[in-house]
C-alpha cells in the first residue's frame, strides 16, 4: 500500500474523533493544553487498538475467501465510507451531551467513533499490508486532529466538522473503488 493510501485511511479514520474532540472543545469552558493532548492520546491509543483487531478477525477468515478478498475490501470500505457521508448528511451531533471532563466519557466516546476503523482492519487483512505502520498512522493522526479538535472546537463548530466527515467518507469509498478497480484489472 502506497504511503498516500496509508495517509488517507489514517485521516479518513481519525474524522470521528476529530468531530467528537470538536463537540468536546465547543462544550468545554476554556479546553487547555493538558486536556486536549489526554484526549487526543486516548483516542489515538483507541484507534490504533482497533484496526489491530479488526486484522486479526480478518486474517483468520482470509483464507478461506482468498478468492472474493477484493470485493470483501470494497464492500467494508465503501460500507464505512457511505456511513460517514451519511451520518454528516443528517446533521447529526456526535457526543452531544457527554462531559468533557470524565475520562470514562473519552474513552467510551474514543471507542465509539472507533468502530469504523474496526471495520476497516477487517478489509485490510484481505490485503498484502504493514498493518501496524497502517494501524500507527492511524493512532498518530487520530491524536493529532483529536488534540487540535479539542482545542480549535469553540471556534470551528459542527458544520465544518460535518464537510471532514463527508470528505473522509468519500475518500474511503474511493479507495475501496481503486482497490477493486486494481485487482480486477491486474493494474
């Protein structure tokens, strides 16, 4: 897998927790420094746990699909992709409500945004990857863009949260498209 696919599956997944990290910051009184780094470090742990997972499930029903393995990656990718385009067509406020200050409220906010990248491990067992440079570059842009949604939150708001999401799954979709694309015409 090239570097610019890795790039976009690590920012494709770290959308969520940028969103959430957002809601966060904007609910927060004045999120400082410290507190946004302990954010961004939990949902970046959480999300390069997840894909792991997702992996090893993968990999143990790899080789009995071996055949369908590039129709499996695309249906899971644009599956993850659509669900994201979706979920910021309807408006929908991720985290609403949840205290800023708790730290069972991130790591149970961090897990639920994580799923998809779950979803995403599963594909990546189909495929001849580095799964933990994958699952490190997800982990490392997911605390990045946490930390930096927490902080940036009160002046961002949800709408241009919303356009991160749409863009992220469109560019999942994408590259499930390019993955199939690929293997059926041996390119």
């Amino acid at each position: 897998m090239s570097p610019i696919s890795i790039g976009v599956i690590a920012v494709s997944m770290s959308v969520d927790a940028f969103i959430a990290s957002i809601g966060k910051g904007a609910g927060a009184r004045r999120p400082n420094f410290r507190n946004a780094i302990r954010t961004g470090a939990i949902f970046g742990i959480v999300e390069t746990v997840t894909p792991l997972i997702g992996w090893a499930a993968g990999m143990a029903a790899s080789q009995s699909v071996a055949a369908i393995d590039h129709w499996i990656a695309f249906v899971l990718l644009a599956a993850v992709g659509i669900r994201m385009v979706l979920q910021a067509a309807q408006n929908r406020d991720k985290d609403e409500g949840a205290s800023s200050a708790t730290l069972w409220a991130t790591v149970a906010t961090a897990v639920g945004t994580s799923i998809d990248a779950m979803a995403v491990g599963v594909s990546l067992a189909f495929l001849d990857v580095n799964i933990i440079v994958i699952a490190v570059a997800i982990g490392v842009a997911t605390m990045v863009m946490s930390s930096t949604g927490m902080l940036a939150g009160r002046f961002l708001g949800k709408r241009l949260g919303r356009i991160a999401e749409m863009l992220g799954g469109i560019a999942l979709v994408g590259l499930g498209a390019t993955i199939l694309f690929q293997h059926l015409t041996g390119a």
